[in-house]
C-alpha cells in the first residue's frame, strides 16, 4: 500500500530482481479478481478523472510515474513483471508474476525530494565500486536514503549502503568472479522525505555490468607458417570450469 497527495508527482518500483540474469520486462495490466480474472468495469488511475494526468510505467526499470493524481481515493493497479532470456540470439519468455498493490490518493500539502542523476557504470570483478547518492526537498525536509537491488541481497559477495545523513547515502560493493555475468545488476535508490503526515518519495535506478578481468600478457609464438597463442590464465578460471559464472541462459 502507498499513499500519494493530490495533485502530486507520484513514483514506484517493484524492485524485481532476477538471480538467473535474465531480462526483465514490466507492464500494467487489469487486477485479478475472484478465480483470478480480471475486474469487471477496471480502469487506469489517469482513467478515472477527464483530467489531462498520465499513468505510465518503464518497460526497461520498472518506475510507476503518476503525474499528477487529480482525485481522492483508493486506486488499485497490478504489474506484470515478464523474465526473458537470450536463447541463440532469440529473446524467449520463460516466466512471469503480477503483483497487485493500492495507492491512496489525500489532500496533503508536501512536495517529493529528488535524487541527484546517477551513470551507469562497469566494473571488473575484484574491484570495488563506490558511490555517494545526493537527495534534495523543494520543502527542506529532511530526506532518508535507503536502497534496495539484487547485489544487497541475492549475490555470494553482498554490496552495502550506508545512510550518512545530511540527504545523502554511500553505496559501496567488491563483485568478485561469481558475480560477472551478461546482464547488468540493478540498485534502486529512494529517497523519501519525513515529517509529513504523507511523505514523498523519489527513486532513481542504477545499473552495474560486472566483467571479467582482461587477457594479461599475451605473448605469440611462431610455429612454421603460423603463430601460437597463449595468456595467464583468469583469476576467475576455476569460478569459470566449474560453472558457477551465471551467464543467464
């Protein structure tokens, strides 16, 4: 359940995490009902009033925006999150879940905080990736910082965050050789200020690819007509022939 003010940007995200690497794909669809079918008569929150609101969702992060609820109530929506994974070039679906949830729309005077922009970064595995996240409030409410995400949780070596105070967080994580894998690994931030009898949230999704460590000293040898090739072998050899690298299909 989460609330919401009138006339009010409005965001969320299921946090959808993947421990195989596949691709995840979101989109709203009706609420389920008796027997699981769809809710007769259902519309979409910006269906409800003729106000000029729109109700969206990224099919690539998973962001639910509301601009701007226009009435009070109780709204109900439901988001199907689809797994896809690449099979010899193709995209095929292998699984999926709707999860339902409400949003209770009040009469509140407040404004939502904002997370400052965050790149998407690369990093080889066995080194650390660190960064502070920065939040600010239109109202100079104080802003709490948390952040959720597959490398908190669902990883053999976990990332941490650290809330500093002052709006601002630091999110720190060493991914090793079991973590490389194709698909980048998703940390959401949120940003939600306090002091309000209905306070705000911001969100701001961050993408980390893990690789693994390159090719070191490369040496050719000629061989007649031709040259052999030869390199140290990767730290992450013995991660790699036992496959434990997860590398989502």
């Amino acid at each position: 359940i989460e609330r919401a003010c009138l006339n009010k940007r409005w965001i969320h995200n299921p946090g959808a995490f993947d421990p195989d690497g596949d691709i995840l794909s979101y989109s709203l669809v009706p609420c389920l009902g008796q027997d699981y079918e769809p809710v007769f008569g259902f519309t979409y929150p910006d269906e409800v009033n003729p106000g000029n609101d729109s109700f969206t969702i990224d099919p690539n992060t998973g962001d639910v925006v509301w601009e701007f609820p226009l009435q009070i109530g109780e709204y109900n929506i439901g988001i199907l999150i689809e797994e896809w994974r690449l099979v010899n070039g193709v995209l095929i679906k292998v699984g999926d879940v709707v999860r339902d949830m409400q949003i209770t729309v009040e009469l509140c005077d407040n404004n939502p905080p904002e997370i400052e922009a965050l790149n998407d970064v690369c990093v080889e595995a066995g080194n650390v990736v660190s960064i502070d996240v920065n939040a600010s409030d239109p109202d100079n409410d104080p802003v709490l910082l948390s952040a959720v995400g597959g490398p908190m949780t669902e990883t053999v070596h976990v990332a941490s965050f650290s809330f500093n105070g002052n709006n601002n967080g630091t999110f720190t994580w060493l991914p090793r050789c079991e973590e490389v894998r194709p698909g980048p690994y998703q940390v959401l931030f949120r940003a939600e200020d306090t002091g309000n009898q209905v306070p705000l949230t911001d969100l701001e999704t961050w993408n980390i690819t893990v690789v693994g460590p390159p090719v070191e000293n490369p040496l050719a040898t000629p061989s007649g007509n031709s040259f052999e090739l030869s390199w140290d072998p990767t730290p992450c050899l013995d991660i790699f022939s036992q496959g434990e690298i997860n590398q989502g299909g």
